[in-house]
C-alpha cells in the first residue's frame, strides 16, 4: 500500500470533533455558570456557592472511583449499596470512637470490592452482572445490620468532618478536594494508573504482555468501593443520622452520568479525573439552575436525560485502522 | 536433504477418541446451562412443597403467576434485547409510566387505556433501538438516558409523582382482576404473548436474526441479515412489553402508581441471566427465561411465607443466588469452550 | 461482455491509498487469481466487489451495466457470493442454521420448517465431507469443516460470482479436493470465480488467468499459463526474476546461526490440551529460528499461547533456559523470558488508544519506576532506543499507535517485546498485513536477533517466509506433531508433501 499524503478537507471541523469531548463540559460549565450570573439571583454568594459544594462533593468522591472502573472498560452498580453499609456500621463502632467508625467503613468497602474484583478478575463475570448482585443484596444487608432503624450521630469528631468548616470551606469538600488529587496523581504517575488504562484499553493484550491484570482488577474494584464508603461515612457525618435504606440511593447514575458528561469512555482506556469532577459540577448546576428557575424535577430529569445522550454521542470512538 | 520424522503412528488414533470424549462433555454441559433454571426451579418448588404447607395451595400457586406476570412481560421483552448483545435498562421507567398513561387514558375507555401507554412506550422504544442501532453508541448508556427521561415525563404527566390516576374504565378493572377458570386473565396474556415470544424466536427469520446478530453481528452482517433493523425491533418489543406490564398493573390495581419500578430492570436482566441467556448475546431461550422469572418469584413468595423475614433479607437472599447462579453459568461456559 | 468489470477504481483511507486506479476483468466461466503480498491491496479490492467498501473513484460492472453496491446484503443479491479466510458465520448457532441464515425453508404457515432445514443441510454437507450432526453448534467443528459449511453457503444462493479469499489455508488436502471438485462445477455451469490465495500450485492447478496487485496497483494481468512462476513472484515482490531465483522470495538471509552444540533456551515437552493439542514438543537452540508449519487450525497459535501462557494446558512442561516452568502463567512465562507476538496485533496486541511510548513501556513499567511511580525519563530511553533500532515511523513517541500503518504497529509490539530482554521470541504471522518495506526490515531483524543468540520460535502462514526463515519446521496437524523438516534445501512442496503424507493414516 502506498503511503501517500492524502489532502485533509476543511481543517476546523475535525479539529472540533476532536476537542468537544475532551474539553465540551468545561465550556458547558463556563456557559452556564455565565447565564446564572446574569439570570439568577444570589448565585454568586458564598451561601449559594457552599451549598453547591457539598451538595456535589460525595458524587464527585464516588464519581472518582466510577471513573477508574469504567477505565477498565467495567462498571460498579453497587456503589450506592457500598454507602448504605457504611452507614448502617457506622453507628454500631462509633462508640469506640471515630476513628473506629471510619476503619469499619473502610473494610467494609475494601470487602464488597473484594468480591466485586474476583468475581470479574478471577471467575470472569461481566462487570454489570458482578456488580449487580452486590447491588441487590448489599443495601437489604445493610438495612438488616442496622435493624431498619435511623440512628442519630452525636459524635463531634464525626460531625465536623460532614458540616465543620477549615479555613471557611467546609472539610467535605477539602476531603473530596483532597481525593480528586490522589486519584489524579494515581492514574497519571503510578505503574498502577497506567496498568489500568492499558487493561482497558486492551486486555487481552495486557494479558499476552505479562501484567497482573487480575490484581490490578480487583485492586481498581477496591479503591471504587473503598471510595463509596468514605462517600457514604461523609453523607451520615453531613445530615448527622444514619438510614441505611436512604444513604447513596440512585447514586450511582448521578456517578456514571458524571463520568460519562466528563468525557471518560464507557469503552475504557482513559480516565479524565478533572472531567469527572467538570460532570459531576455541570450536573449539579444544571439541576440547581432548573430549581431555582422554578422548573419541575420532571424536566430536570428528561433535561440530564438528553445531556448524557449529546456527551456520549460527541464522545464515540471513531473507527482506527 | 529433507528428514521426514512421524513422532506418533498412534496419534489419530489418541486425537479421535479425545474430540469424541470433547463432544460428549460439550453436549451434557450445553443442556445443564440451557435446563439449568429449570432444574433449580424443581428443586425449590419441591422443597417448599416439602416445608410449607401453605406453599401447596392452588391460590397460593395463582398468587405467585398473577405477581409473576408483568416481571414476565418485561423479562420477554429484555431476552430478546439481550439476545442480541445488547441491554434496556429503561424498562422499569418505561413500566411505571405505562401505567399512570394507561390510568389517566383509561378516562377515554378501554381502548385508550392500552394504545396509549404501548404507543408512548413504543415510541421511547423506537428512539432507544435508532440511536443504538445506527449511531453504535452503548446500548447502557441509551437505555440510562431513557431511564431518565421515561421517569421524567412520567413525572410530568402525574404533577410531580403527587396525582394518582384513578382507572375510570370499569372494562378495564376487569381485565386486571378477573379470572377464566380461576387464573386472572393477567396471566392468561401473559400466557398467550410468551407461547408467541417463543414461535417467534425460535420459527421465524427473525428470531434466527437475532440470534445471528448477538453471536456475532460482523459474520450476520457479511451473511446479509439486516442488523440494524433487527436491533430497533428488539427494543421497540421491550419497549412495547414493559408499557403493556405497567398497564397490566395499573389494570389489577385500579389506579397508576407513580412509586414502584424502580429496579425492575435489574430484576428482569437477573431473571434472563438466570434463565441461562448469555449476557454477551447470541445464545439462551425463553423457557429458560421464564424459569428464571418464576424462580425469583417463588423465592420471593418462600421468604413471605417465613414470614419474619423482611423484605430486605429476600433482597440478600436474591442477590447471593444471582451471584451462584451466574458463576456457574460461566465455569459452564469455560467448560464448552466454543470457539 | 465481461461477467464483473472494475474499471480504474480508486479507494483511499486517511493517509493511505489502498487501491490506485485499479482495473480488472472476470469473464463468465473464469476462474482468476488475484494475488499479491500481503497489504497489497486484496482485501480492499474484494471488499469493494461485495458492498462493504464504495470506491472513491472508478466503477463497478456488472453484466454489462454499471453497478453499486452500498451493502454486502446488495451484492449478495445481485449475485456475488463470498468465502472468507476467516470463517464469517455464527459459531454459536447451529452448522444448519448457519447453512441456510437468511434463506431458512417455511412451512405453509410461514414458519421455520426446521425439520427440512435440518434434513437438506445434513443431504447437502454430506457432498461436501461433512458428516457432522448440523444441529450441534457451527463453533465445535473444526476449521476445515466449517470453511466447508461456508463454501456450501456461497454456492447455495444463486451466485454467479463467487469471489475465495484463501479457501484452503485451513482445508485438509481431501478437502482442497473437494473445493476444486466444487470450483471445476461452477466453472462449468458459466459462474466466475475469483480466487485469491498465496499458495502458487493450487493457482497453477486450477486458474485460468491472473491479477497481480502491487501497492495498490495492477501490475499484470493476463492468463496465468503464459506466467512462469518465477516472474510471477518477482512481479508481486517488485523485485527482478534473477534476484529471486538467487536469494528468494523473502528478505531472509538463510544463514543459519543456531549454536549446535549449546543446550536448548526452550524445552516443549508433551504439551496437552483437550480436543487441540496433543502431546506436543520440540526444542530450541540459542540463536535458532524454528518455525511451525501446518495448516490453520493445526494448533500453531495455540502452541505460542500455550508457551507463553495464554492457552489452558491440560498438561505438559516449559523449560526456559534451563528452568521448569511447568504450566506457566503470562506472568511467569514473561518474568522467564519469553515474548509472544500474537497473531491478531488489534484484539491482542497493540493498545489503540495509547500512545507508541505507553505500549512499548507497558511490559516493563516496575522497571521503569521506583515505589510505584513511574520514571518519564527512564521511559524516554528506551522508547528512543527501540524507535531507532526498528527503525518505527511515527510523528512522536506520543502518537497514538492506533494511527500507525499496519507495519509500525507491529515493530512497536515488537519494541515492547525486545525491551522486556527476552530470551525466547515467539512470533506468530509477525508479517502479515504489512507493507513490502516494513516486512523485509521485520524479516531482517529476525535474523539479526537470531544471531545475537535468542531462540525463535515462527509461525507463518506464507510457506516460503516459513521456510527461507526458519532452520527447522516443525509440522503440526490437528495438534499433532507429524514431522520435523531440517536443511537447506526444504522446499514448500515438502511442507505441504508432510502434511498431506500424516493425513493418509
């Protein structure tokens, strides 16, 4: 085959394609942030903006760890039950002090993505069929460890991590601040990111070239689940009670919603932790936008129904060679 | 100077006893992972037959198909989806909404009362198979988008989930909770829409279609099947099929219910996955479906006749059994290695 | 008035132009060859005749009228059946099923009459040596078999072209039999046959004339009696009649550099595994290239898998180096020392969406970085060193692979494989599907690595690359060992004379 240079039409047109999905949310943000600046009252307040914050800070912890799994070219439906048996553990260790609560969520996390990442690394399961049974069986789990009751949190130490404040920012958000920074640095400089990216983006190949992909797997499956449960202690710690029917429910669309609106692939193969975050920010402002112009919850929905459809389409994979 | 050098005289010999030892294992290890549900199915029923007296009555078996019917509706619709490699994860939203359309048309007559949820389900239908069919993006995230929207504009049509519609049409209650020889005629449908579901899978072109473009959609498009118009009719039936459930529902209770659904869809896929259809497409049956769904529903029947047992345990229960079931089907798989 | 006629037509991809004005005839009743190397424009030329590429430029003739076809479904319609290299059916749907998908007989009532679907496949694969049951699922027959299942496919519609992209590379010789037995039907009922294929006595025994491609570009056309063999090659390579004759067909230098009297760096011992292989083994030297010869679906890339650990042994043992390996797994077999090039570089090898860098580090990365991050500036090196050293064409080290030729790609899985210091290369097709210049440089480097006293092991399905290359054949045959063929003189009509001498046991 001759390789011949071959004159490329109208430049800008393939250029923009290219550049929508990476950096389209951002405009998206830019533009709508602008249009409630102008139309909206009180948006630019410090009251406003907080709310914001927190509201969006355990969807953005959870939206991480979702969109390392869907960089394997997986996905984890059990998040939102992840958070439900953290908050159903939480009070029964809190006696023994905070500390105790947060390690008790911790394993609890690093148990389901345990079973989550053999079950898919080990037995071969299709993610969503893996993920789908801790789903179903992890909330009522949770319910059950907790009796079905609604515990308050009295606990001070707990308390300032989900509503105290450091330095005028409230610590939820320093926290998720702080895990968009591990899970960054994760995947751009660590043997570990780059493992998983290429297990995504080929895994067979991985396998042919000698890396532990199981271990890798079940590893990504971990810090996914470990990072709902830090998510779900953060939510019982905000709204001071624990309800573990209630805590992180239909969570885990708002978190592919904001990986995929980011511009992270379904198809695996590459992570964008800041677009993630954009997702999670441009679906909150969308939705607070919405209220505070006195539109139903209803149009909220079909609105991020068709927002997800325009992000994936600009996104797609045109075919290689 | 070539030095010809036959390692083995014998090795035909080995080989031919071995591919036929290979085929004997392939064909016992295809009809465990096609009868499976089945199986399990008849070692449940007989031992809740066994333990619980009250599992024995006929009304009890009538309560288990009547609640069984419209999971059965959305099921046959979500194996012929996932068939074909793909997957509808609007279906339970497309459920709920079917039947606050068919409560609120039902105020127009009986007729009103099915068109309009099967048209408006239909329709979101036509949309979900167009956009996955012929613009390649992932069936998951198509269905989600659907999800949303179906919830949305059920959402819309009930002020915000605050009004239920009351089913006005007096014709239409009856359907939903009268009986022909004491099963309700929900379940005669049901019934009647699977027997067709399997003729048409397994008799038509079509069915051969949509295995063909589950097992492998380059080969059927090579061999001249019409891939993508196959594809937009899989989900145009789910679509279809859960609209009509939802109606059903609203039927037996009188009224379109604005809170249920949600994780219909999941239990639909636990069900067809159960029932031994392959999650990647290309293989499984809807006996094997319908083996799934009333596997689940006689769990879910045993665990109310325990009676202290929450709802919530019969969660754990279905997700543990869903783990078993679905690993076994894999090692089964592995073990047919099917190139 | 020619049967199908493709008139000046042209088919360029980004960066590419696959075919350059490309004309040719198919007469009623002809069988024609259509050869070249591989990436010579084939595929692309028979993709455009059945509807799943439209030509940038030219035209389709079809009887007489101008033709375009915008779906295979279309051509298939108009007549022109296809048979593929790679069996293009449904494995899990039944060999009757797959027989008659599209076309399925009806009863009265409009539905599948199963029954004589059933009864007519089992009637009509019994004359082409199929004795298999049609209701067992296509994908548990073997290859041979199913390539026939394919061929009945073809000839059943009403065809009148039928278009044979290597037909016989996974046929037992009783089975070639038949397809020329079914070839020679065709031609005699007036249907035109295009037959694409690398092995030159089959051409020579059933063809009537021939095309040769180059680059895109016919280069001859005509009756293949009046083409003596050796121009023919020298055509298809571009290269003059006496420099083949004197050096042959590949960029091989046919010295042999095995260390005769050192120990093996490769022991195969009785490797097993269920219904594929059987007991396999074989050694290799320090500094040997040994091939493996056989047909497709002899079991070749199973071995390599099985070696390097990708393939479920039942049984058996790998010795690297004087080490046991027992049944390694990936991650063993690589941490011994031995790199597998797998045969289908998309599904397995490259990692599209990363970049050159990124692939060729993948293997090594642990000794890339310390406590787990990784070093830029160590990556930078080696991917410097390795892009030289093959000598890979890429605008940069962070081009994404996917956007490389078909022969780039295949040095940076080679890159990725060299850095990881390998002490046995096992290469499966590493020349396939790329151009002319990047498979002489490949073929070179073999050599060079050869001598530099790595053991090779070499599948190919390209008989003289298989023998010009390798010092030793081994030949498999339904995952059987049958022969091994040493010496400087093996020819292929030795390769194909073993495989066909074990198949009359």
């Amino acid at each position: 085959m001759t390789e011949t240079a071959v004159a490329r039409p109208a430049v800008d047109l393939s250029r923009l394609r290219d550049w929508l999905p990476k950096y389209g949310v951002y405009l998206a943000i830019v533009l709508l942030v602008l249009y409630n600046i102008f139309f909206t009252p009180y948006f630019l307040t410090w009251s406003n903006v907080r709310i914001q914050l927190i509201q969006v800070a355990p969807i953005v912890i959870v939206a991480l760890g979702m969109a390392l799994v869907i960089g394997t070219e997986g996905i984890d439906l059990s998040v939102g039950s992840v958070m439900a048996l953290a908050a159903a553990l939480i009070p029964l260790y809190l006696g023994y002090g905070v500390i105790a609560a947060i390690v008790a969520s911790v394993v609890a996390g690093v148990a389901v993505g345990f079973i989550n990442g053999v079950l898919v690394a080990r037995v071969g399961l299709q993610p969503i069929v893996a993920t789908l049974a801790l789903f179903v069986g992890g909330r009522g789990l949770a319910v059950v460890i907790s009796q079905g009751q609604l515990k308050d949190v009295r606990n001070p130490d707990l308390i300032y991590l989900g509503s105290g404040d450091l330095f005028g920012v409230p610590v939820l958000v320093w926290i998720a601040a702080a895990l968009v920074l591990v899970v960054a640095f994760l995947v751009r400089r660590t043997v570990f990111g780059r493992r998983l990216l290429a297990i995504g983006g080929n895994r067979p190949a991985t396998e042919l070239a000698g890396l532990p992909v199981k271990r890798v797997l079940i590893t990504v499956y971990v810090v996914c689940a470990v990072l709902a449960s830090i998510a779900g202690l953060l939510a019982v710690a905000r709204i001071q009670s624990s309800d573990a029917s209630a805590v992180g429910l239909l969570i885990e669309l708002s978190a592919i919603t904001a990986v995929v609106v980011g511009g992270t692939p379904l198809t695996g193969g590459k992570v964008r932790v800041l677009g993630t975050v954009a997702g999670a920010l441009l679906m909150q402002l969308v939705i607070a936008t919405m209220i505070k112009h006195n539109l139903q919850p209803s149009t909220t929905e079909m609105v991020q129904a068709v927002i997800i459809l325009i992000a994936v389409y600009v996104a797609r994979e045109r075919k290689t060679r | 100077m070539t030095m010809g050098i036959v390692s083995d005289p014998a090795a035909p010999a080995a080989v031919a006893e071995d591919t036929r030892r290979a085929e004997r294992t392939d064909r016992i290890v295809g009809i465990v992972q096609r009868q499976g549900a089945l199986a399990v199915l008849a070692v449940v029923v007989l031992f809740a037959v066994a333990a619980f007296p009250d599992f024995r009555s006929f009304d009890n078996s009538a309560t288990i198909l009547v609640a069984a019917a419209p999971p059965m509706l959305i099921a046959l619709g979500m194996t012929f989806v996932i068939l074909t490699g793909g997957i509808d994860l609007s279906v339970g939203s497309l459920y709920v909404l079917g039947g606050v359309l068919a409560a609120w048309a039902s105020q127009y007559g009986l007729l009103a009362a099915f068109a309009v949820p099967l048209l408006v389900c239909g329709a979101i239908g036509v949309v979900n198979g167009l956009l996955i069919a012929y613009t390649r993006m992932a069936p998951f995230i198509v269905t989600l988008a659907a999800l949303l929207g179906a919830r949305g504009l059920m959402r819309a049509i009930s002020a915000e989930g605050s009004k239920t519609y009351l089913v006005g049409d007096d014709t239409f209650r009856r359907i939903g909770n009268g009986s022909f020889l004491d099963i309700g005629y929900p379940v005669w449908l049901v019934a009647i829409l699977l027997v067709l579901g399997m003729v048409l899978l397994s008799r038509t072109r079509f069915g051969h279609a949509v295995y063909a473009v589950g097992g492998s959609e380059d080969a059927a498009g090579l061999m001249g099947i019409a891939v993508r118009r196959t594809k937009v009719w899989v989900y145009v039936m789910s679509g279809l099929l859960a609209g009509l459930a939802g109606a059903i529902n609203a039927a037996k209770l009188g009224s379109g219910v604005t809170v249920l659904g949600t994780g219909m869809e999941l239990d639909a896929i636990a069900a067809v996955v159960i029932g031994g259809t392959l999650l990647t497409g290309g293989a499984g049956t809807i006996a094997g479906t319908i083996a799934g769904v009333l596997l689940l529903g006689v769990i879910q029947n045993l665990i109310n006749q325990v009676g202290n047992l929450n709802s919530n345990w019969q969660q754990v229960i279905s997700g543990g059994f869903l783990a078993l079931v679905v690993v076994a089907q894999t090692y089964l798989v592995k073990l047919r290695r099917i190139s | 008035m020619a049967l199908l006629e493709v008139v000046d037509v042209s088919k360029i991809f980004p960066g590419v132009r696959a075919l350059d004005e490309v004309s040719f005839r198919l007469e009623e009743g002809e069988v024609h060859a259509l050869v070249g190397e591989n990436g010579a424009g084939k595929s692309t030329l028979i993709k455009v005749l059945t509807g799943v590429y439209q030509p940038d430029a030219g035209e389709l003739r079809y009887a007489g009228e101008p033709a375009r076809f915008g779906t295979p479904m279309e051509a298939q319609r108009a007549g022109i059946s296809t048979i593929y290299q790679e069996v293009n059916l449904v494995p899990l749907m039944s060999v009757a099923q797959n027989l008659f998908l599209g076309r399925e007989p009806r009863n009265r009532f409009g539905l599948l009459d199963r029954a004589r679907m059933d009864r007519e496949a089992a009637e009509m694969l019994a004359g082409y040596g199929v004795t298999a049951d049609v209701r067992r699922p296509l994908g548990t027959l073997a290859l041979g078999a199913q390539q026939m299942v394919a061929l009945a496919r073809a000839v059943m519609i009403d065809a009148k072209v039928v278009i044979m992209d290597e037909p016989t590379s996974s046929l037992e010789p009783r089975e070639v039999e038949t397809l020329f037995g079914v070839i020679r039907d065709l031609h005699a009922r007036g249907i035109g046959i295009i037959y694409v294929s690398h092995r030159l006595d089959e051409l020579y025994q059933i063809c009537d004339a021939v095309t040769i491609l180059r680059d895109g570009r016919v280069v001859h056309t005509g009756k293949l009696a009046d083409l003596e063999r050796i121009r023919l090659v020298a055509l298809m390579l571009g290269r003059e009649m006496a420099e083949v004759r004197r050096e042959g067909a590949t960029a091989f230098s046919g010295e042999a550099t095995a260390d005769d009297d050192a120990e093996p760096i490769l022991r195969v011992i009785g490797l097993s595994s269920r219904n594929k292989l059987h007991d396999v083994s074989f050694d290799v030297r320090p500094g040997e290239v040994v091939g493996l010869g056989g047909l497709l679906g002899a079991g070749r890339s199973e071995t390599i898998k099985a070696i390097g650990g990708a393939y479920r042994l039942d049984a058996g043992d790998v010795r690297v180096d004087g080490v046991d390996l027992k049944r390694p797994t990936t991650v063993q077999a690589v941490k011994a020392g031995i790199a597998v090039q797998p045969e289908d570089r998309k599904a397995e090898g490259i990692i599209p969406g990363l970049s050159v860098r990124e692939n060729i580090a993948l293997a090594v990365l642990p000794r890339m970085a310390r406590f787990g991050l990784v070093s830029d500036a160590k990556i930078d090196a080696v991917v410097e060193r390795y892009m030289t050293r093959l000598r890979i064409k890429a605008s940069s080290p962070d081009q994404a692979v996917g956007d490389l030729s078909g022969g780039n790609q295949q040095k940076v899985l080679l890159a990725r494989l060299l850095a990881t210091n390998p002490k046995v290369l096992l290469l499966d097709e590493p020349t396939r599907g790329i151009d002319v210049g990047a498979k002489a440089e490949v073929q070179g480097l073999i050599d060079e690595l050869a001598a530099e006293g790595l053991g090779v092991v070499l599948v190919s399905s390209d008989a003289e690359e298989l023998i010009e290359g390798a010092d030793r054949v081994v030949v498999l045959r339904d995952g059987v060992v049958v022969g091994t063929l040493t010496g400087a003189s093996v020819t292929t009509e030795d390769l194909m004379a073993t495989i066909a001498e074990a198949a009359n046991d």
